[in-house]
C-alpha cells in the first residue's frame, strides 16, 4: 500500500477517535466545520460544494450516510451505487478534508451534538434560518450548533450537477 492511500484511509475514523482529534483541534482552537451527505458520485458540484465548506475553518469532517440509511432517505431502490465505505474513502482523498465518518442514523444529529462544530453547512436545498424541526429544509443540529456560539451556513448548489441527473443520463445513453 503506497503512503498516499495510508493517508487516505487514515482519513476515514469511527467516533471515539474522532471525539479525540476533535478535542485536540478544539484545544489548539481550530475552527471545526462539519457537512454530511451521501456523495455517491462525486461530481464537479459536491467538489465546489465541499471546497467552500472547508475554506469556513481549519479543520473539515464529512460524515457519510450508511448505505442503510441512504436507503431510508428514499433516493431509490438503485442508490447508493457505491457502498459507503468506497465512498467515505473517495471523499477521504480530498486534500481539503481533514477527517470521514460513516453514520447510520436517519439524521446526523447525535453525531452533531457530539461534535459541536464550530460551523455546520448544507447544501442549497436547506435555510439556516429555518426552527421548524419537521420543516423539510429545516438543517437538523442547527440547533445544538447556535447554542453553542457556532455557525450554520448553507452554500447553493451548483446548477446542472447532480447524482440523479448523472444517474440518468447513464441509464438513457
């Protein structure tokens, strides 16, 4: 195994010793920015989306939907395509992503309340502003993280990219 995938997959962490590198970063007072998603195929939107995510602080945790869970969320009985662990390791190989977790609840609001990051971000489907929990562009964790003096962003979509669409097009050709 060549010392870049080492790196990689060193990338991709369980809970308990993301708690401890966390505790490290908060202590070295490093802002923590935290997304998630599925990232089935990463495509130049999930790229810009998660590029302006982590340029919101130092350090940048994606946790990745379980393929259980992506079943749950109801994007279709094909999806994910790749599992999560091929996916947590495709996102672990962005150089601007400092840590990956596979989560397998509904939401990653456990995860989130564990965490506490500094700035929580989603993609453009979703309002900041949003309180009402059983809204869906309500962000869920907003809650936890703005009690806690952080931030919740939320960055648009780039048009014409999506996993759907590419999903699509491969099907139709």
């Amino acid at each position: 195994m060549s010392n870049h995938l080492t790196t990689i997959k060193e990338k991709v962490i369980v809970k308990s010793i993301l708690l401890e590198k966390i505790e490290g970063w908060k202590s070295s007072n490093e802002k923590i920015v935290f997304t998630n998603g599925v990232f089935d195929i990463l495509h130049r939107g999930h790229i810009e989306y998660l590029a302006q995510a982590a340029s919101s602080g130092d350090k940048f945790i994606v946790a990745i939907n379980a393929d259980e869970s992506v079943r749950q969320l109801g994007k279709g009985d094909s999806r994910p395509l790749q599992d999560e662990n091929s996916r947590a390791l495709i996102i672990a190989a962005l150089a601007f992503v400092d840590a990956v977790i596979i989560f397998n609840d509904d939401t990653p609001f456990n995860l989130i309340s564990e965490i506490i990051p500094d700035v929580l971000i989603k993609g453009g489907d979703y309002d900041e502003n949003c309180t009402d929990n059983s809204n869906k562009k309500y962000i869920v964790g907003s809650d936890v993280v703005k009690n806690n003096n952080g931030k919740v962003k939320v960055i648009q979509f780039v048009d014409g990219y999506s996993t759907t669409k590419i999903e699509e097009k491969i099907k139709n050709n």
